[in-house]
C-alpha cells in the first residue's frame, strides 16, 4: 500500500487523541493496542521515507551469551 502524508497526520492524531480507531485513505481501522497503533505509525513513516529517496540500512548484532 502507498502510504501518504495525510494517513500518517490521521494515526498520529489517534494516539493523541487516545482513540482506538481511525480512517486511513478509504479503511476504517480499528487497533487492539496502543503499541499496535505505534507499529503502524512506524510502518507508515518508513515507507514515506523510502518513498523519499532515503534508505534504511540495518546491520546485525551478534550477542554472545557465557556457557
């Protein structure tokens, strides 16, 4: 999905608002969670960056657990 600045204003407005639904382009959405809402505030904003020509790199972490 395309995801549009409009959408990212309507769910960032819901976790202000501490509501558990929101329209986003023509879907009605309802949330579980808070975190969920975040999730998906998150989701959107780093396909509005991808969409702006930036990238996201993500280098992985060995931890090293004692035996």
């Amino acid at each position: 999905m395309s995801w549009t600045q409009d959408d990212l204003t309507a769910i960032e407005a819901a976790i202000a608002k501490g509501v558990s639904s929101v329209r986003i382009g023509d879907e009605q959405y309802t949330f579980r969670s808070l975190s969920e809402m975040r999730q998906t505030r998150d989701m959107i904003r780093d396909g509005l960056a991808g969409a702006g020509g930036r990238s996201r790199q993500v280098y992985p972490r060995l931890v090293r657990r004692p035996v």
